[in-house]
C-alpha cells in the first residue's frame, strides 16, 4: 500500500500542477486512489521474490514526467527548442542548476511518480502479469508521445516548399545613400504586449509608453514555431528566418557546426558591418549559453559581451542567470558613448533578464521604489522595474544627444514562459511587443497578423536598405502592401510549414551535397 500511497500523491500533485486544481480536491483524488487499492489489494501474500529491476512501463512514465516538466517549466512542450539545446548545449553560470531549484516542486513530483511505479513493481506479483501489455497504451496515450508524432508529421508534411519558396537573401542589399542612423535594439525578456491587456497586470508597461507613441507599434505580432526562445527570436528579428534545429539522426554529419552559425543567412549585423558600422551584441546573462556566442560571431557582430565580460565593472548585485537589468542597461550606455566618439555610425543589441520565468529578477534600486513594491506579484515587480530602468536610460541618451539620429526598437525576444501570472497571461490573445521610433518614423499603430520574422525587413527598412518588395528572409516588412505568411496561411498553417521545411534549414546551415 504504501508503494500505491506514493504514485497516488505523485499523481495528485501533478494533477494540481497541470491543471490548476485546488489542493483540497487533489487530496480527496489521491484518497479515492488508495481506498480503492485497498479494497482491491490481493487476499493471499505475494509469495514471489522481490523485483527490483525497472518494469518496462517505466519508460512511458519517464517520458511523460519529462513531457510534465517541461510543460511546467515553459508553459508548451516543443521538440524543436529540445533538439536545439541538446545540439548547443546549456552550460554556462550555473543555469542549469538553478533552473532545476527555481522547479523543485515539479521534478521532486516526477521523482515521487518513477519511484512509486518502480516500487509497485518491485512488490505486487500481479503488475508482473499486466506490465508488457500495459506499455503499448500507455505509449500511445502518452502526451510526449503526441507531441513527437505531431513534430515527425509537421516534418514530413507535404508543403516542405512553402516557405522556401518565400525566402529571400539580402546579402546584395546595397548600402543606404545619405547620413546613416544609429541602431539602439533592445530585447525585452519575457515580455508582452498582453501586459496590457486589462486591470490584471497593472500598469506595468506604463513606463515605456512614451516612447510606444512616438514612433510605429505592431500591435499583432504572433508567434510562430521555433521564434519562442531568446536566442530563436534575435535570430528571427535579425535574421527573418525561424531558428531551426538539425535533429539528432544528422547532428553527427553537420559538422558546419564548428564553423558558423547559419553561415548561409545574411541578418541585420552582417549589412551594417560590412558597411562601416561599429557593431556591439550585449546580454546580461552569458554568451556561451545555448550558441548565442556562435550566432553573435558569426553574424556580424564585431563586439560581443555577456555576462563573463561585464561582470569585472559590475561586481554587486546579479542573480543567476547574469547581471541586474540596471547594470546592464549602465553597460549599455557606456558602450554607446564609446562607439558614438569614434564618429561611425554604430548599432547595438541589448538583451535584458528582468522577466525571466518563474518569478523575474527585481534589479537592486527598484526594491524601494513605491511603483514596484505595491504590485503584489513578483514578475509584475520585476516587470514594471526594468520597464522603468529602460525608460531611464533612454531619456538620459536623449538628454545626451545620443537619440537624435538613432532608431530605437523595443521588443519581446518571446512570449513569457510559465511564471506566477502565466494562467492570467493565457486568458487574453497573447502578442509580442515591438515599436520604433526615430528620425523619419511617423507614429502610427500596425495591426495586421506579422511574426517576429517579419521584423527583420521591417528594420532594414528603418534602416534606409529599402529591401525589394519589402522582403527579407521569410518576413515581410510592415510597410510593404504585400502579405505575410501568417496573413497567408494562418499561424498553424505557418508553423506546420516550418516544421517541414527541411530544404530552407539546409540552405540556412549550407548543407548538402557539397559542404
């Protein structure tokens, strides 16, 4: 009994977690659970030895813990971010660790869960007998067991063309003609413009609207298949194409990998560098964490600081991801000073880690100012700070000068992942957050269906490189009368079309026949 008392609490807390019940009606579950196992336990004692070796229904409750915690952890279970990360890795600053304690809850729940299904094996004679013929449903009812068939039929879908098809390469972009602007681009973790949805999220976004106003806002900008992580979303903004991974059959042959990063892409840092721009890639947590040093080195970005890099000047403070959004932003502006003296014109990509899951990151000044400290929510608090350390630092660039021929772009690098308002974020129509504004820009409110790959010819338009037809990559830009894809086909149809689109994440990684 005390092996079924253990699945069943598993199986309780799991189905609390999931699913949002209360922990009053998971308790009354778990003792259904063992009064029926009770009353179903057998007469006569189990008169075979002890079984200690794993029973083959193991591997179904494995994969589904795996499925739970992730799905717990991010808020979706996708295998593209899965195959990536295993590609490029995770280790750097301790994040793994800290990850593993920020989700104690959910993994000591998978934990309770193996172990109790180890130990009913171990000790009922009578699982023995169903344990084979419990494994095919078990399999084939399994959440991670759909997830990946979904994933392997999106891959073998019969529209592998589609956006292929749409793709076209800048890299012949000739140089805009006049006096060129700077390029502030600053990467918001974790927040959105759902944050402005209603009453329930405060005014957390109030800090920034200001400058929302003063230039274009896309006020319905999706998010597609492989976009939904930091670096998948930079490389959409920058590049206008999704971050798509190699997989595990193949990884072995791509060894393009210890070369470039998509060396056949053409993104926004390689234009401006090739023509004379300073150019500085700037993140508070550090740049060897899931590839983003190889995309930054590999992209045109001639200058690049992550957390190893900073963290000499900024010794208090920091979390574990990286540096305080407010020492990041100082470091943001000291290196703007610098590039600014040298006469060039420049650009900059600054990424934040304020929003991140499960709870955020409140930088140090903000722990006594009254408009943080009287939001009850700790993402909200974490949220409205770096908001309002962003808002700071670009009045005190205003106030210096450094504004006055430099498009500033503001942005999601993704829609949240599970944090403490991630149920409340789920009641709305979630959309990224992005506006421009600068020399040139007119304000104006953008509503039409776009993704964050469409962001990419949108800046090269800011930019003055005046894309053909408004195309770059796979996105459209926002001023052009053309379609989007998501226009096109709708977001699943757009998504379903990334998955199978093996020849664009060939030609993107310049693998074939004859690499």
């Amino acid at each position: 009994m005390g092996a079924v008392a253990l699945t069943a609490v598993a199986l309780g807390l799991v189905a609390q977690s999931l699913f949002a019940i209360s922990l009053t009606t998971a308790s009354i579950g778990v003792a259904v659970v063992v009064m029926l196992a009770s009353l179903l336990a057998p007469t006569e004692p189990n008169r075979l030895p002890l079984r200690f070796l794993p029973p083959l229904v193991l591997l179904p409750v494995v994969l589904f813990a795996f499925w739970y915690f992730i799905t717990m952890a991010f808020g979706h279970f996708g295998i593209g971010p899965i195959l990536f990360h295993m590609e490029y890795g995770t280790r750097a600053n301790g994040v793994v660790g800290a990850f593993l304690q920020q989700w104690i809850f959910e993994l000591g729940s998978c934990v309770l869960l193996i172990a109790g299904v180890w130990m009913i094996a171990a000790v009922d004679h009578r699982f023995r007998k169903f344990d084979r013929v419990l494994v095919a449903p078990l399999l084939l009812l399994n959440p991670f067991t759909f997830a990946t068939l979904e994933y392997v039929g999106d891959a073998q879908a019969a529209s592998e063309q589609l956006i292929q098809s749409r793709f076209v390469d800048t890299a012949e972009l000739p140089a805009p003609g006049g006096k060129r602007p700077n390029l502030i681009h600053v990467f918001l973790e974790s927040s959105e413009a759902t944050l402005g949805e209603g009453s329930g999220f405060g005014d957390v976004l109030a800090p920034l609207a200001p400058f929302a106003a003063r230039g274009i806002e896309l006020g319905n900008l999706h998010e597609a298949a492989l976009t939904n992580w930091t670096l998948a979303g930079q490389v959409a903004a920058h590049c206008g194409t999704p971050l798509m991974p190699l997989g595990l059959v193949s990884t072995n042959s791509f060894h393009v990998l210890d070369r470039s990063f998509l060396p056949a892409a053409t993104c926004l840092a390689d234009l401006l560098s090739r023509d004379g721009y300073r150019t500085t890639f700037m993140k508070a947590a550090p740049l060897g964490f899931a590839g983003t040093d190889k995309f930054a080195a590999s992209r045109g970005w001639t200058n690049r600081l992550g957390f190893p890099e900073l963290r000499p000047d900024f010794p208090l403070g920091g979390n574990e991801w990286g540096l305080d959004d407010e020492d990041v932003y100082a470091a943001a502006e000291r290196e703007i000073a610098r590039m600014d003296r040298s006469g060039e014109p420049w650009a900059i990509s600054v990424t934040n880690i304020g929003g991140h899951a499960p709870r955020g990151f409140v930088s140090r000044s903000c722990r006594g100012r009254p408009t943080v400290a009287r939001l009850a929510d700790p993402t909200l608090r974490a949220f409205r700070c770096t908001h309002e350390l962003l808002a700071e630092m670009l009045t005190r660039l205003e106030q210096g000068g450094y504004l006055d021929d430099t498009i500033v772009v503001v942005q999601s690098d993704h829609l949240a992942m599970r944090n403490t308002i991630y149920r409340q974020l789920q009641n709305h129509e979630r959309r990224n957050l992005f506006f421009a504004f600068g020399p040139g820009v007119e304000p104006e409110v953008i509503d039409r269906d776009m993704t964050l790959m469409d962001i990419y010819p949108t800046l090269l338009d800011l930019m003055g490189y005046a894309p053909a037809h408004g195309r770059g990559g796979i996105g459209l830009s926002a001023f052009s009368p053309g379609q989007t894809l998501v226009e096109e086909h709708g977001l699943d149809g757009l998504d379903r079309a990334i998955y199978a689109d093996t020849e664009l994440r060939n030609r993107l990684w310049a693998i074939g026949p004859d690499v």
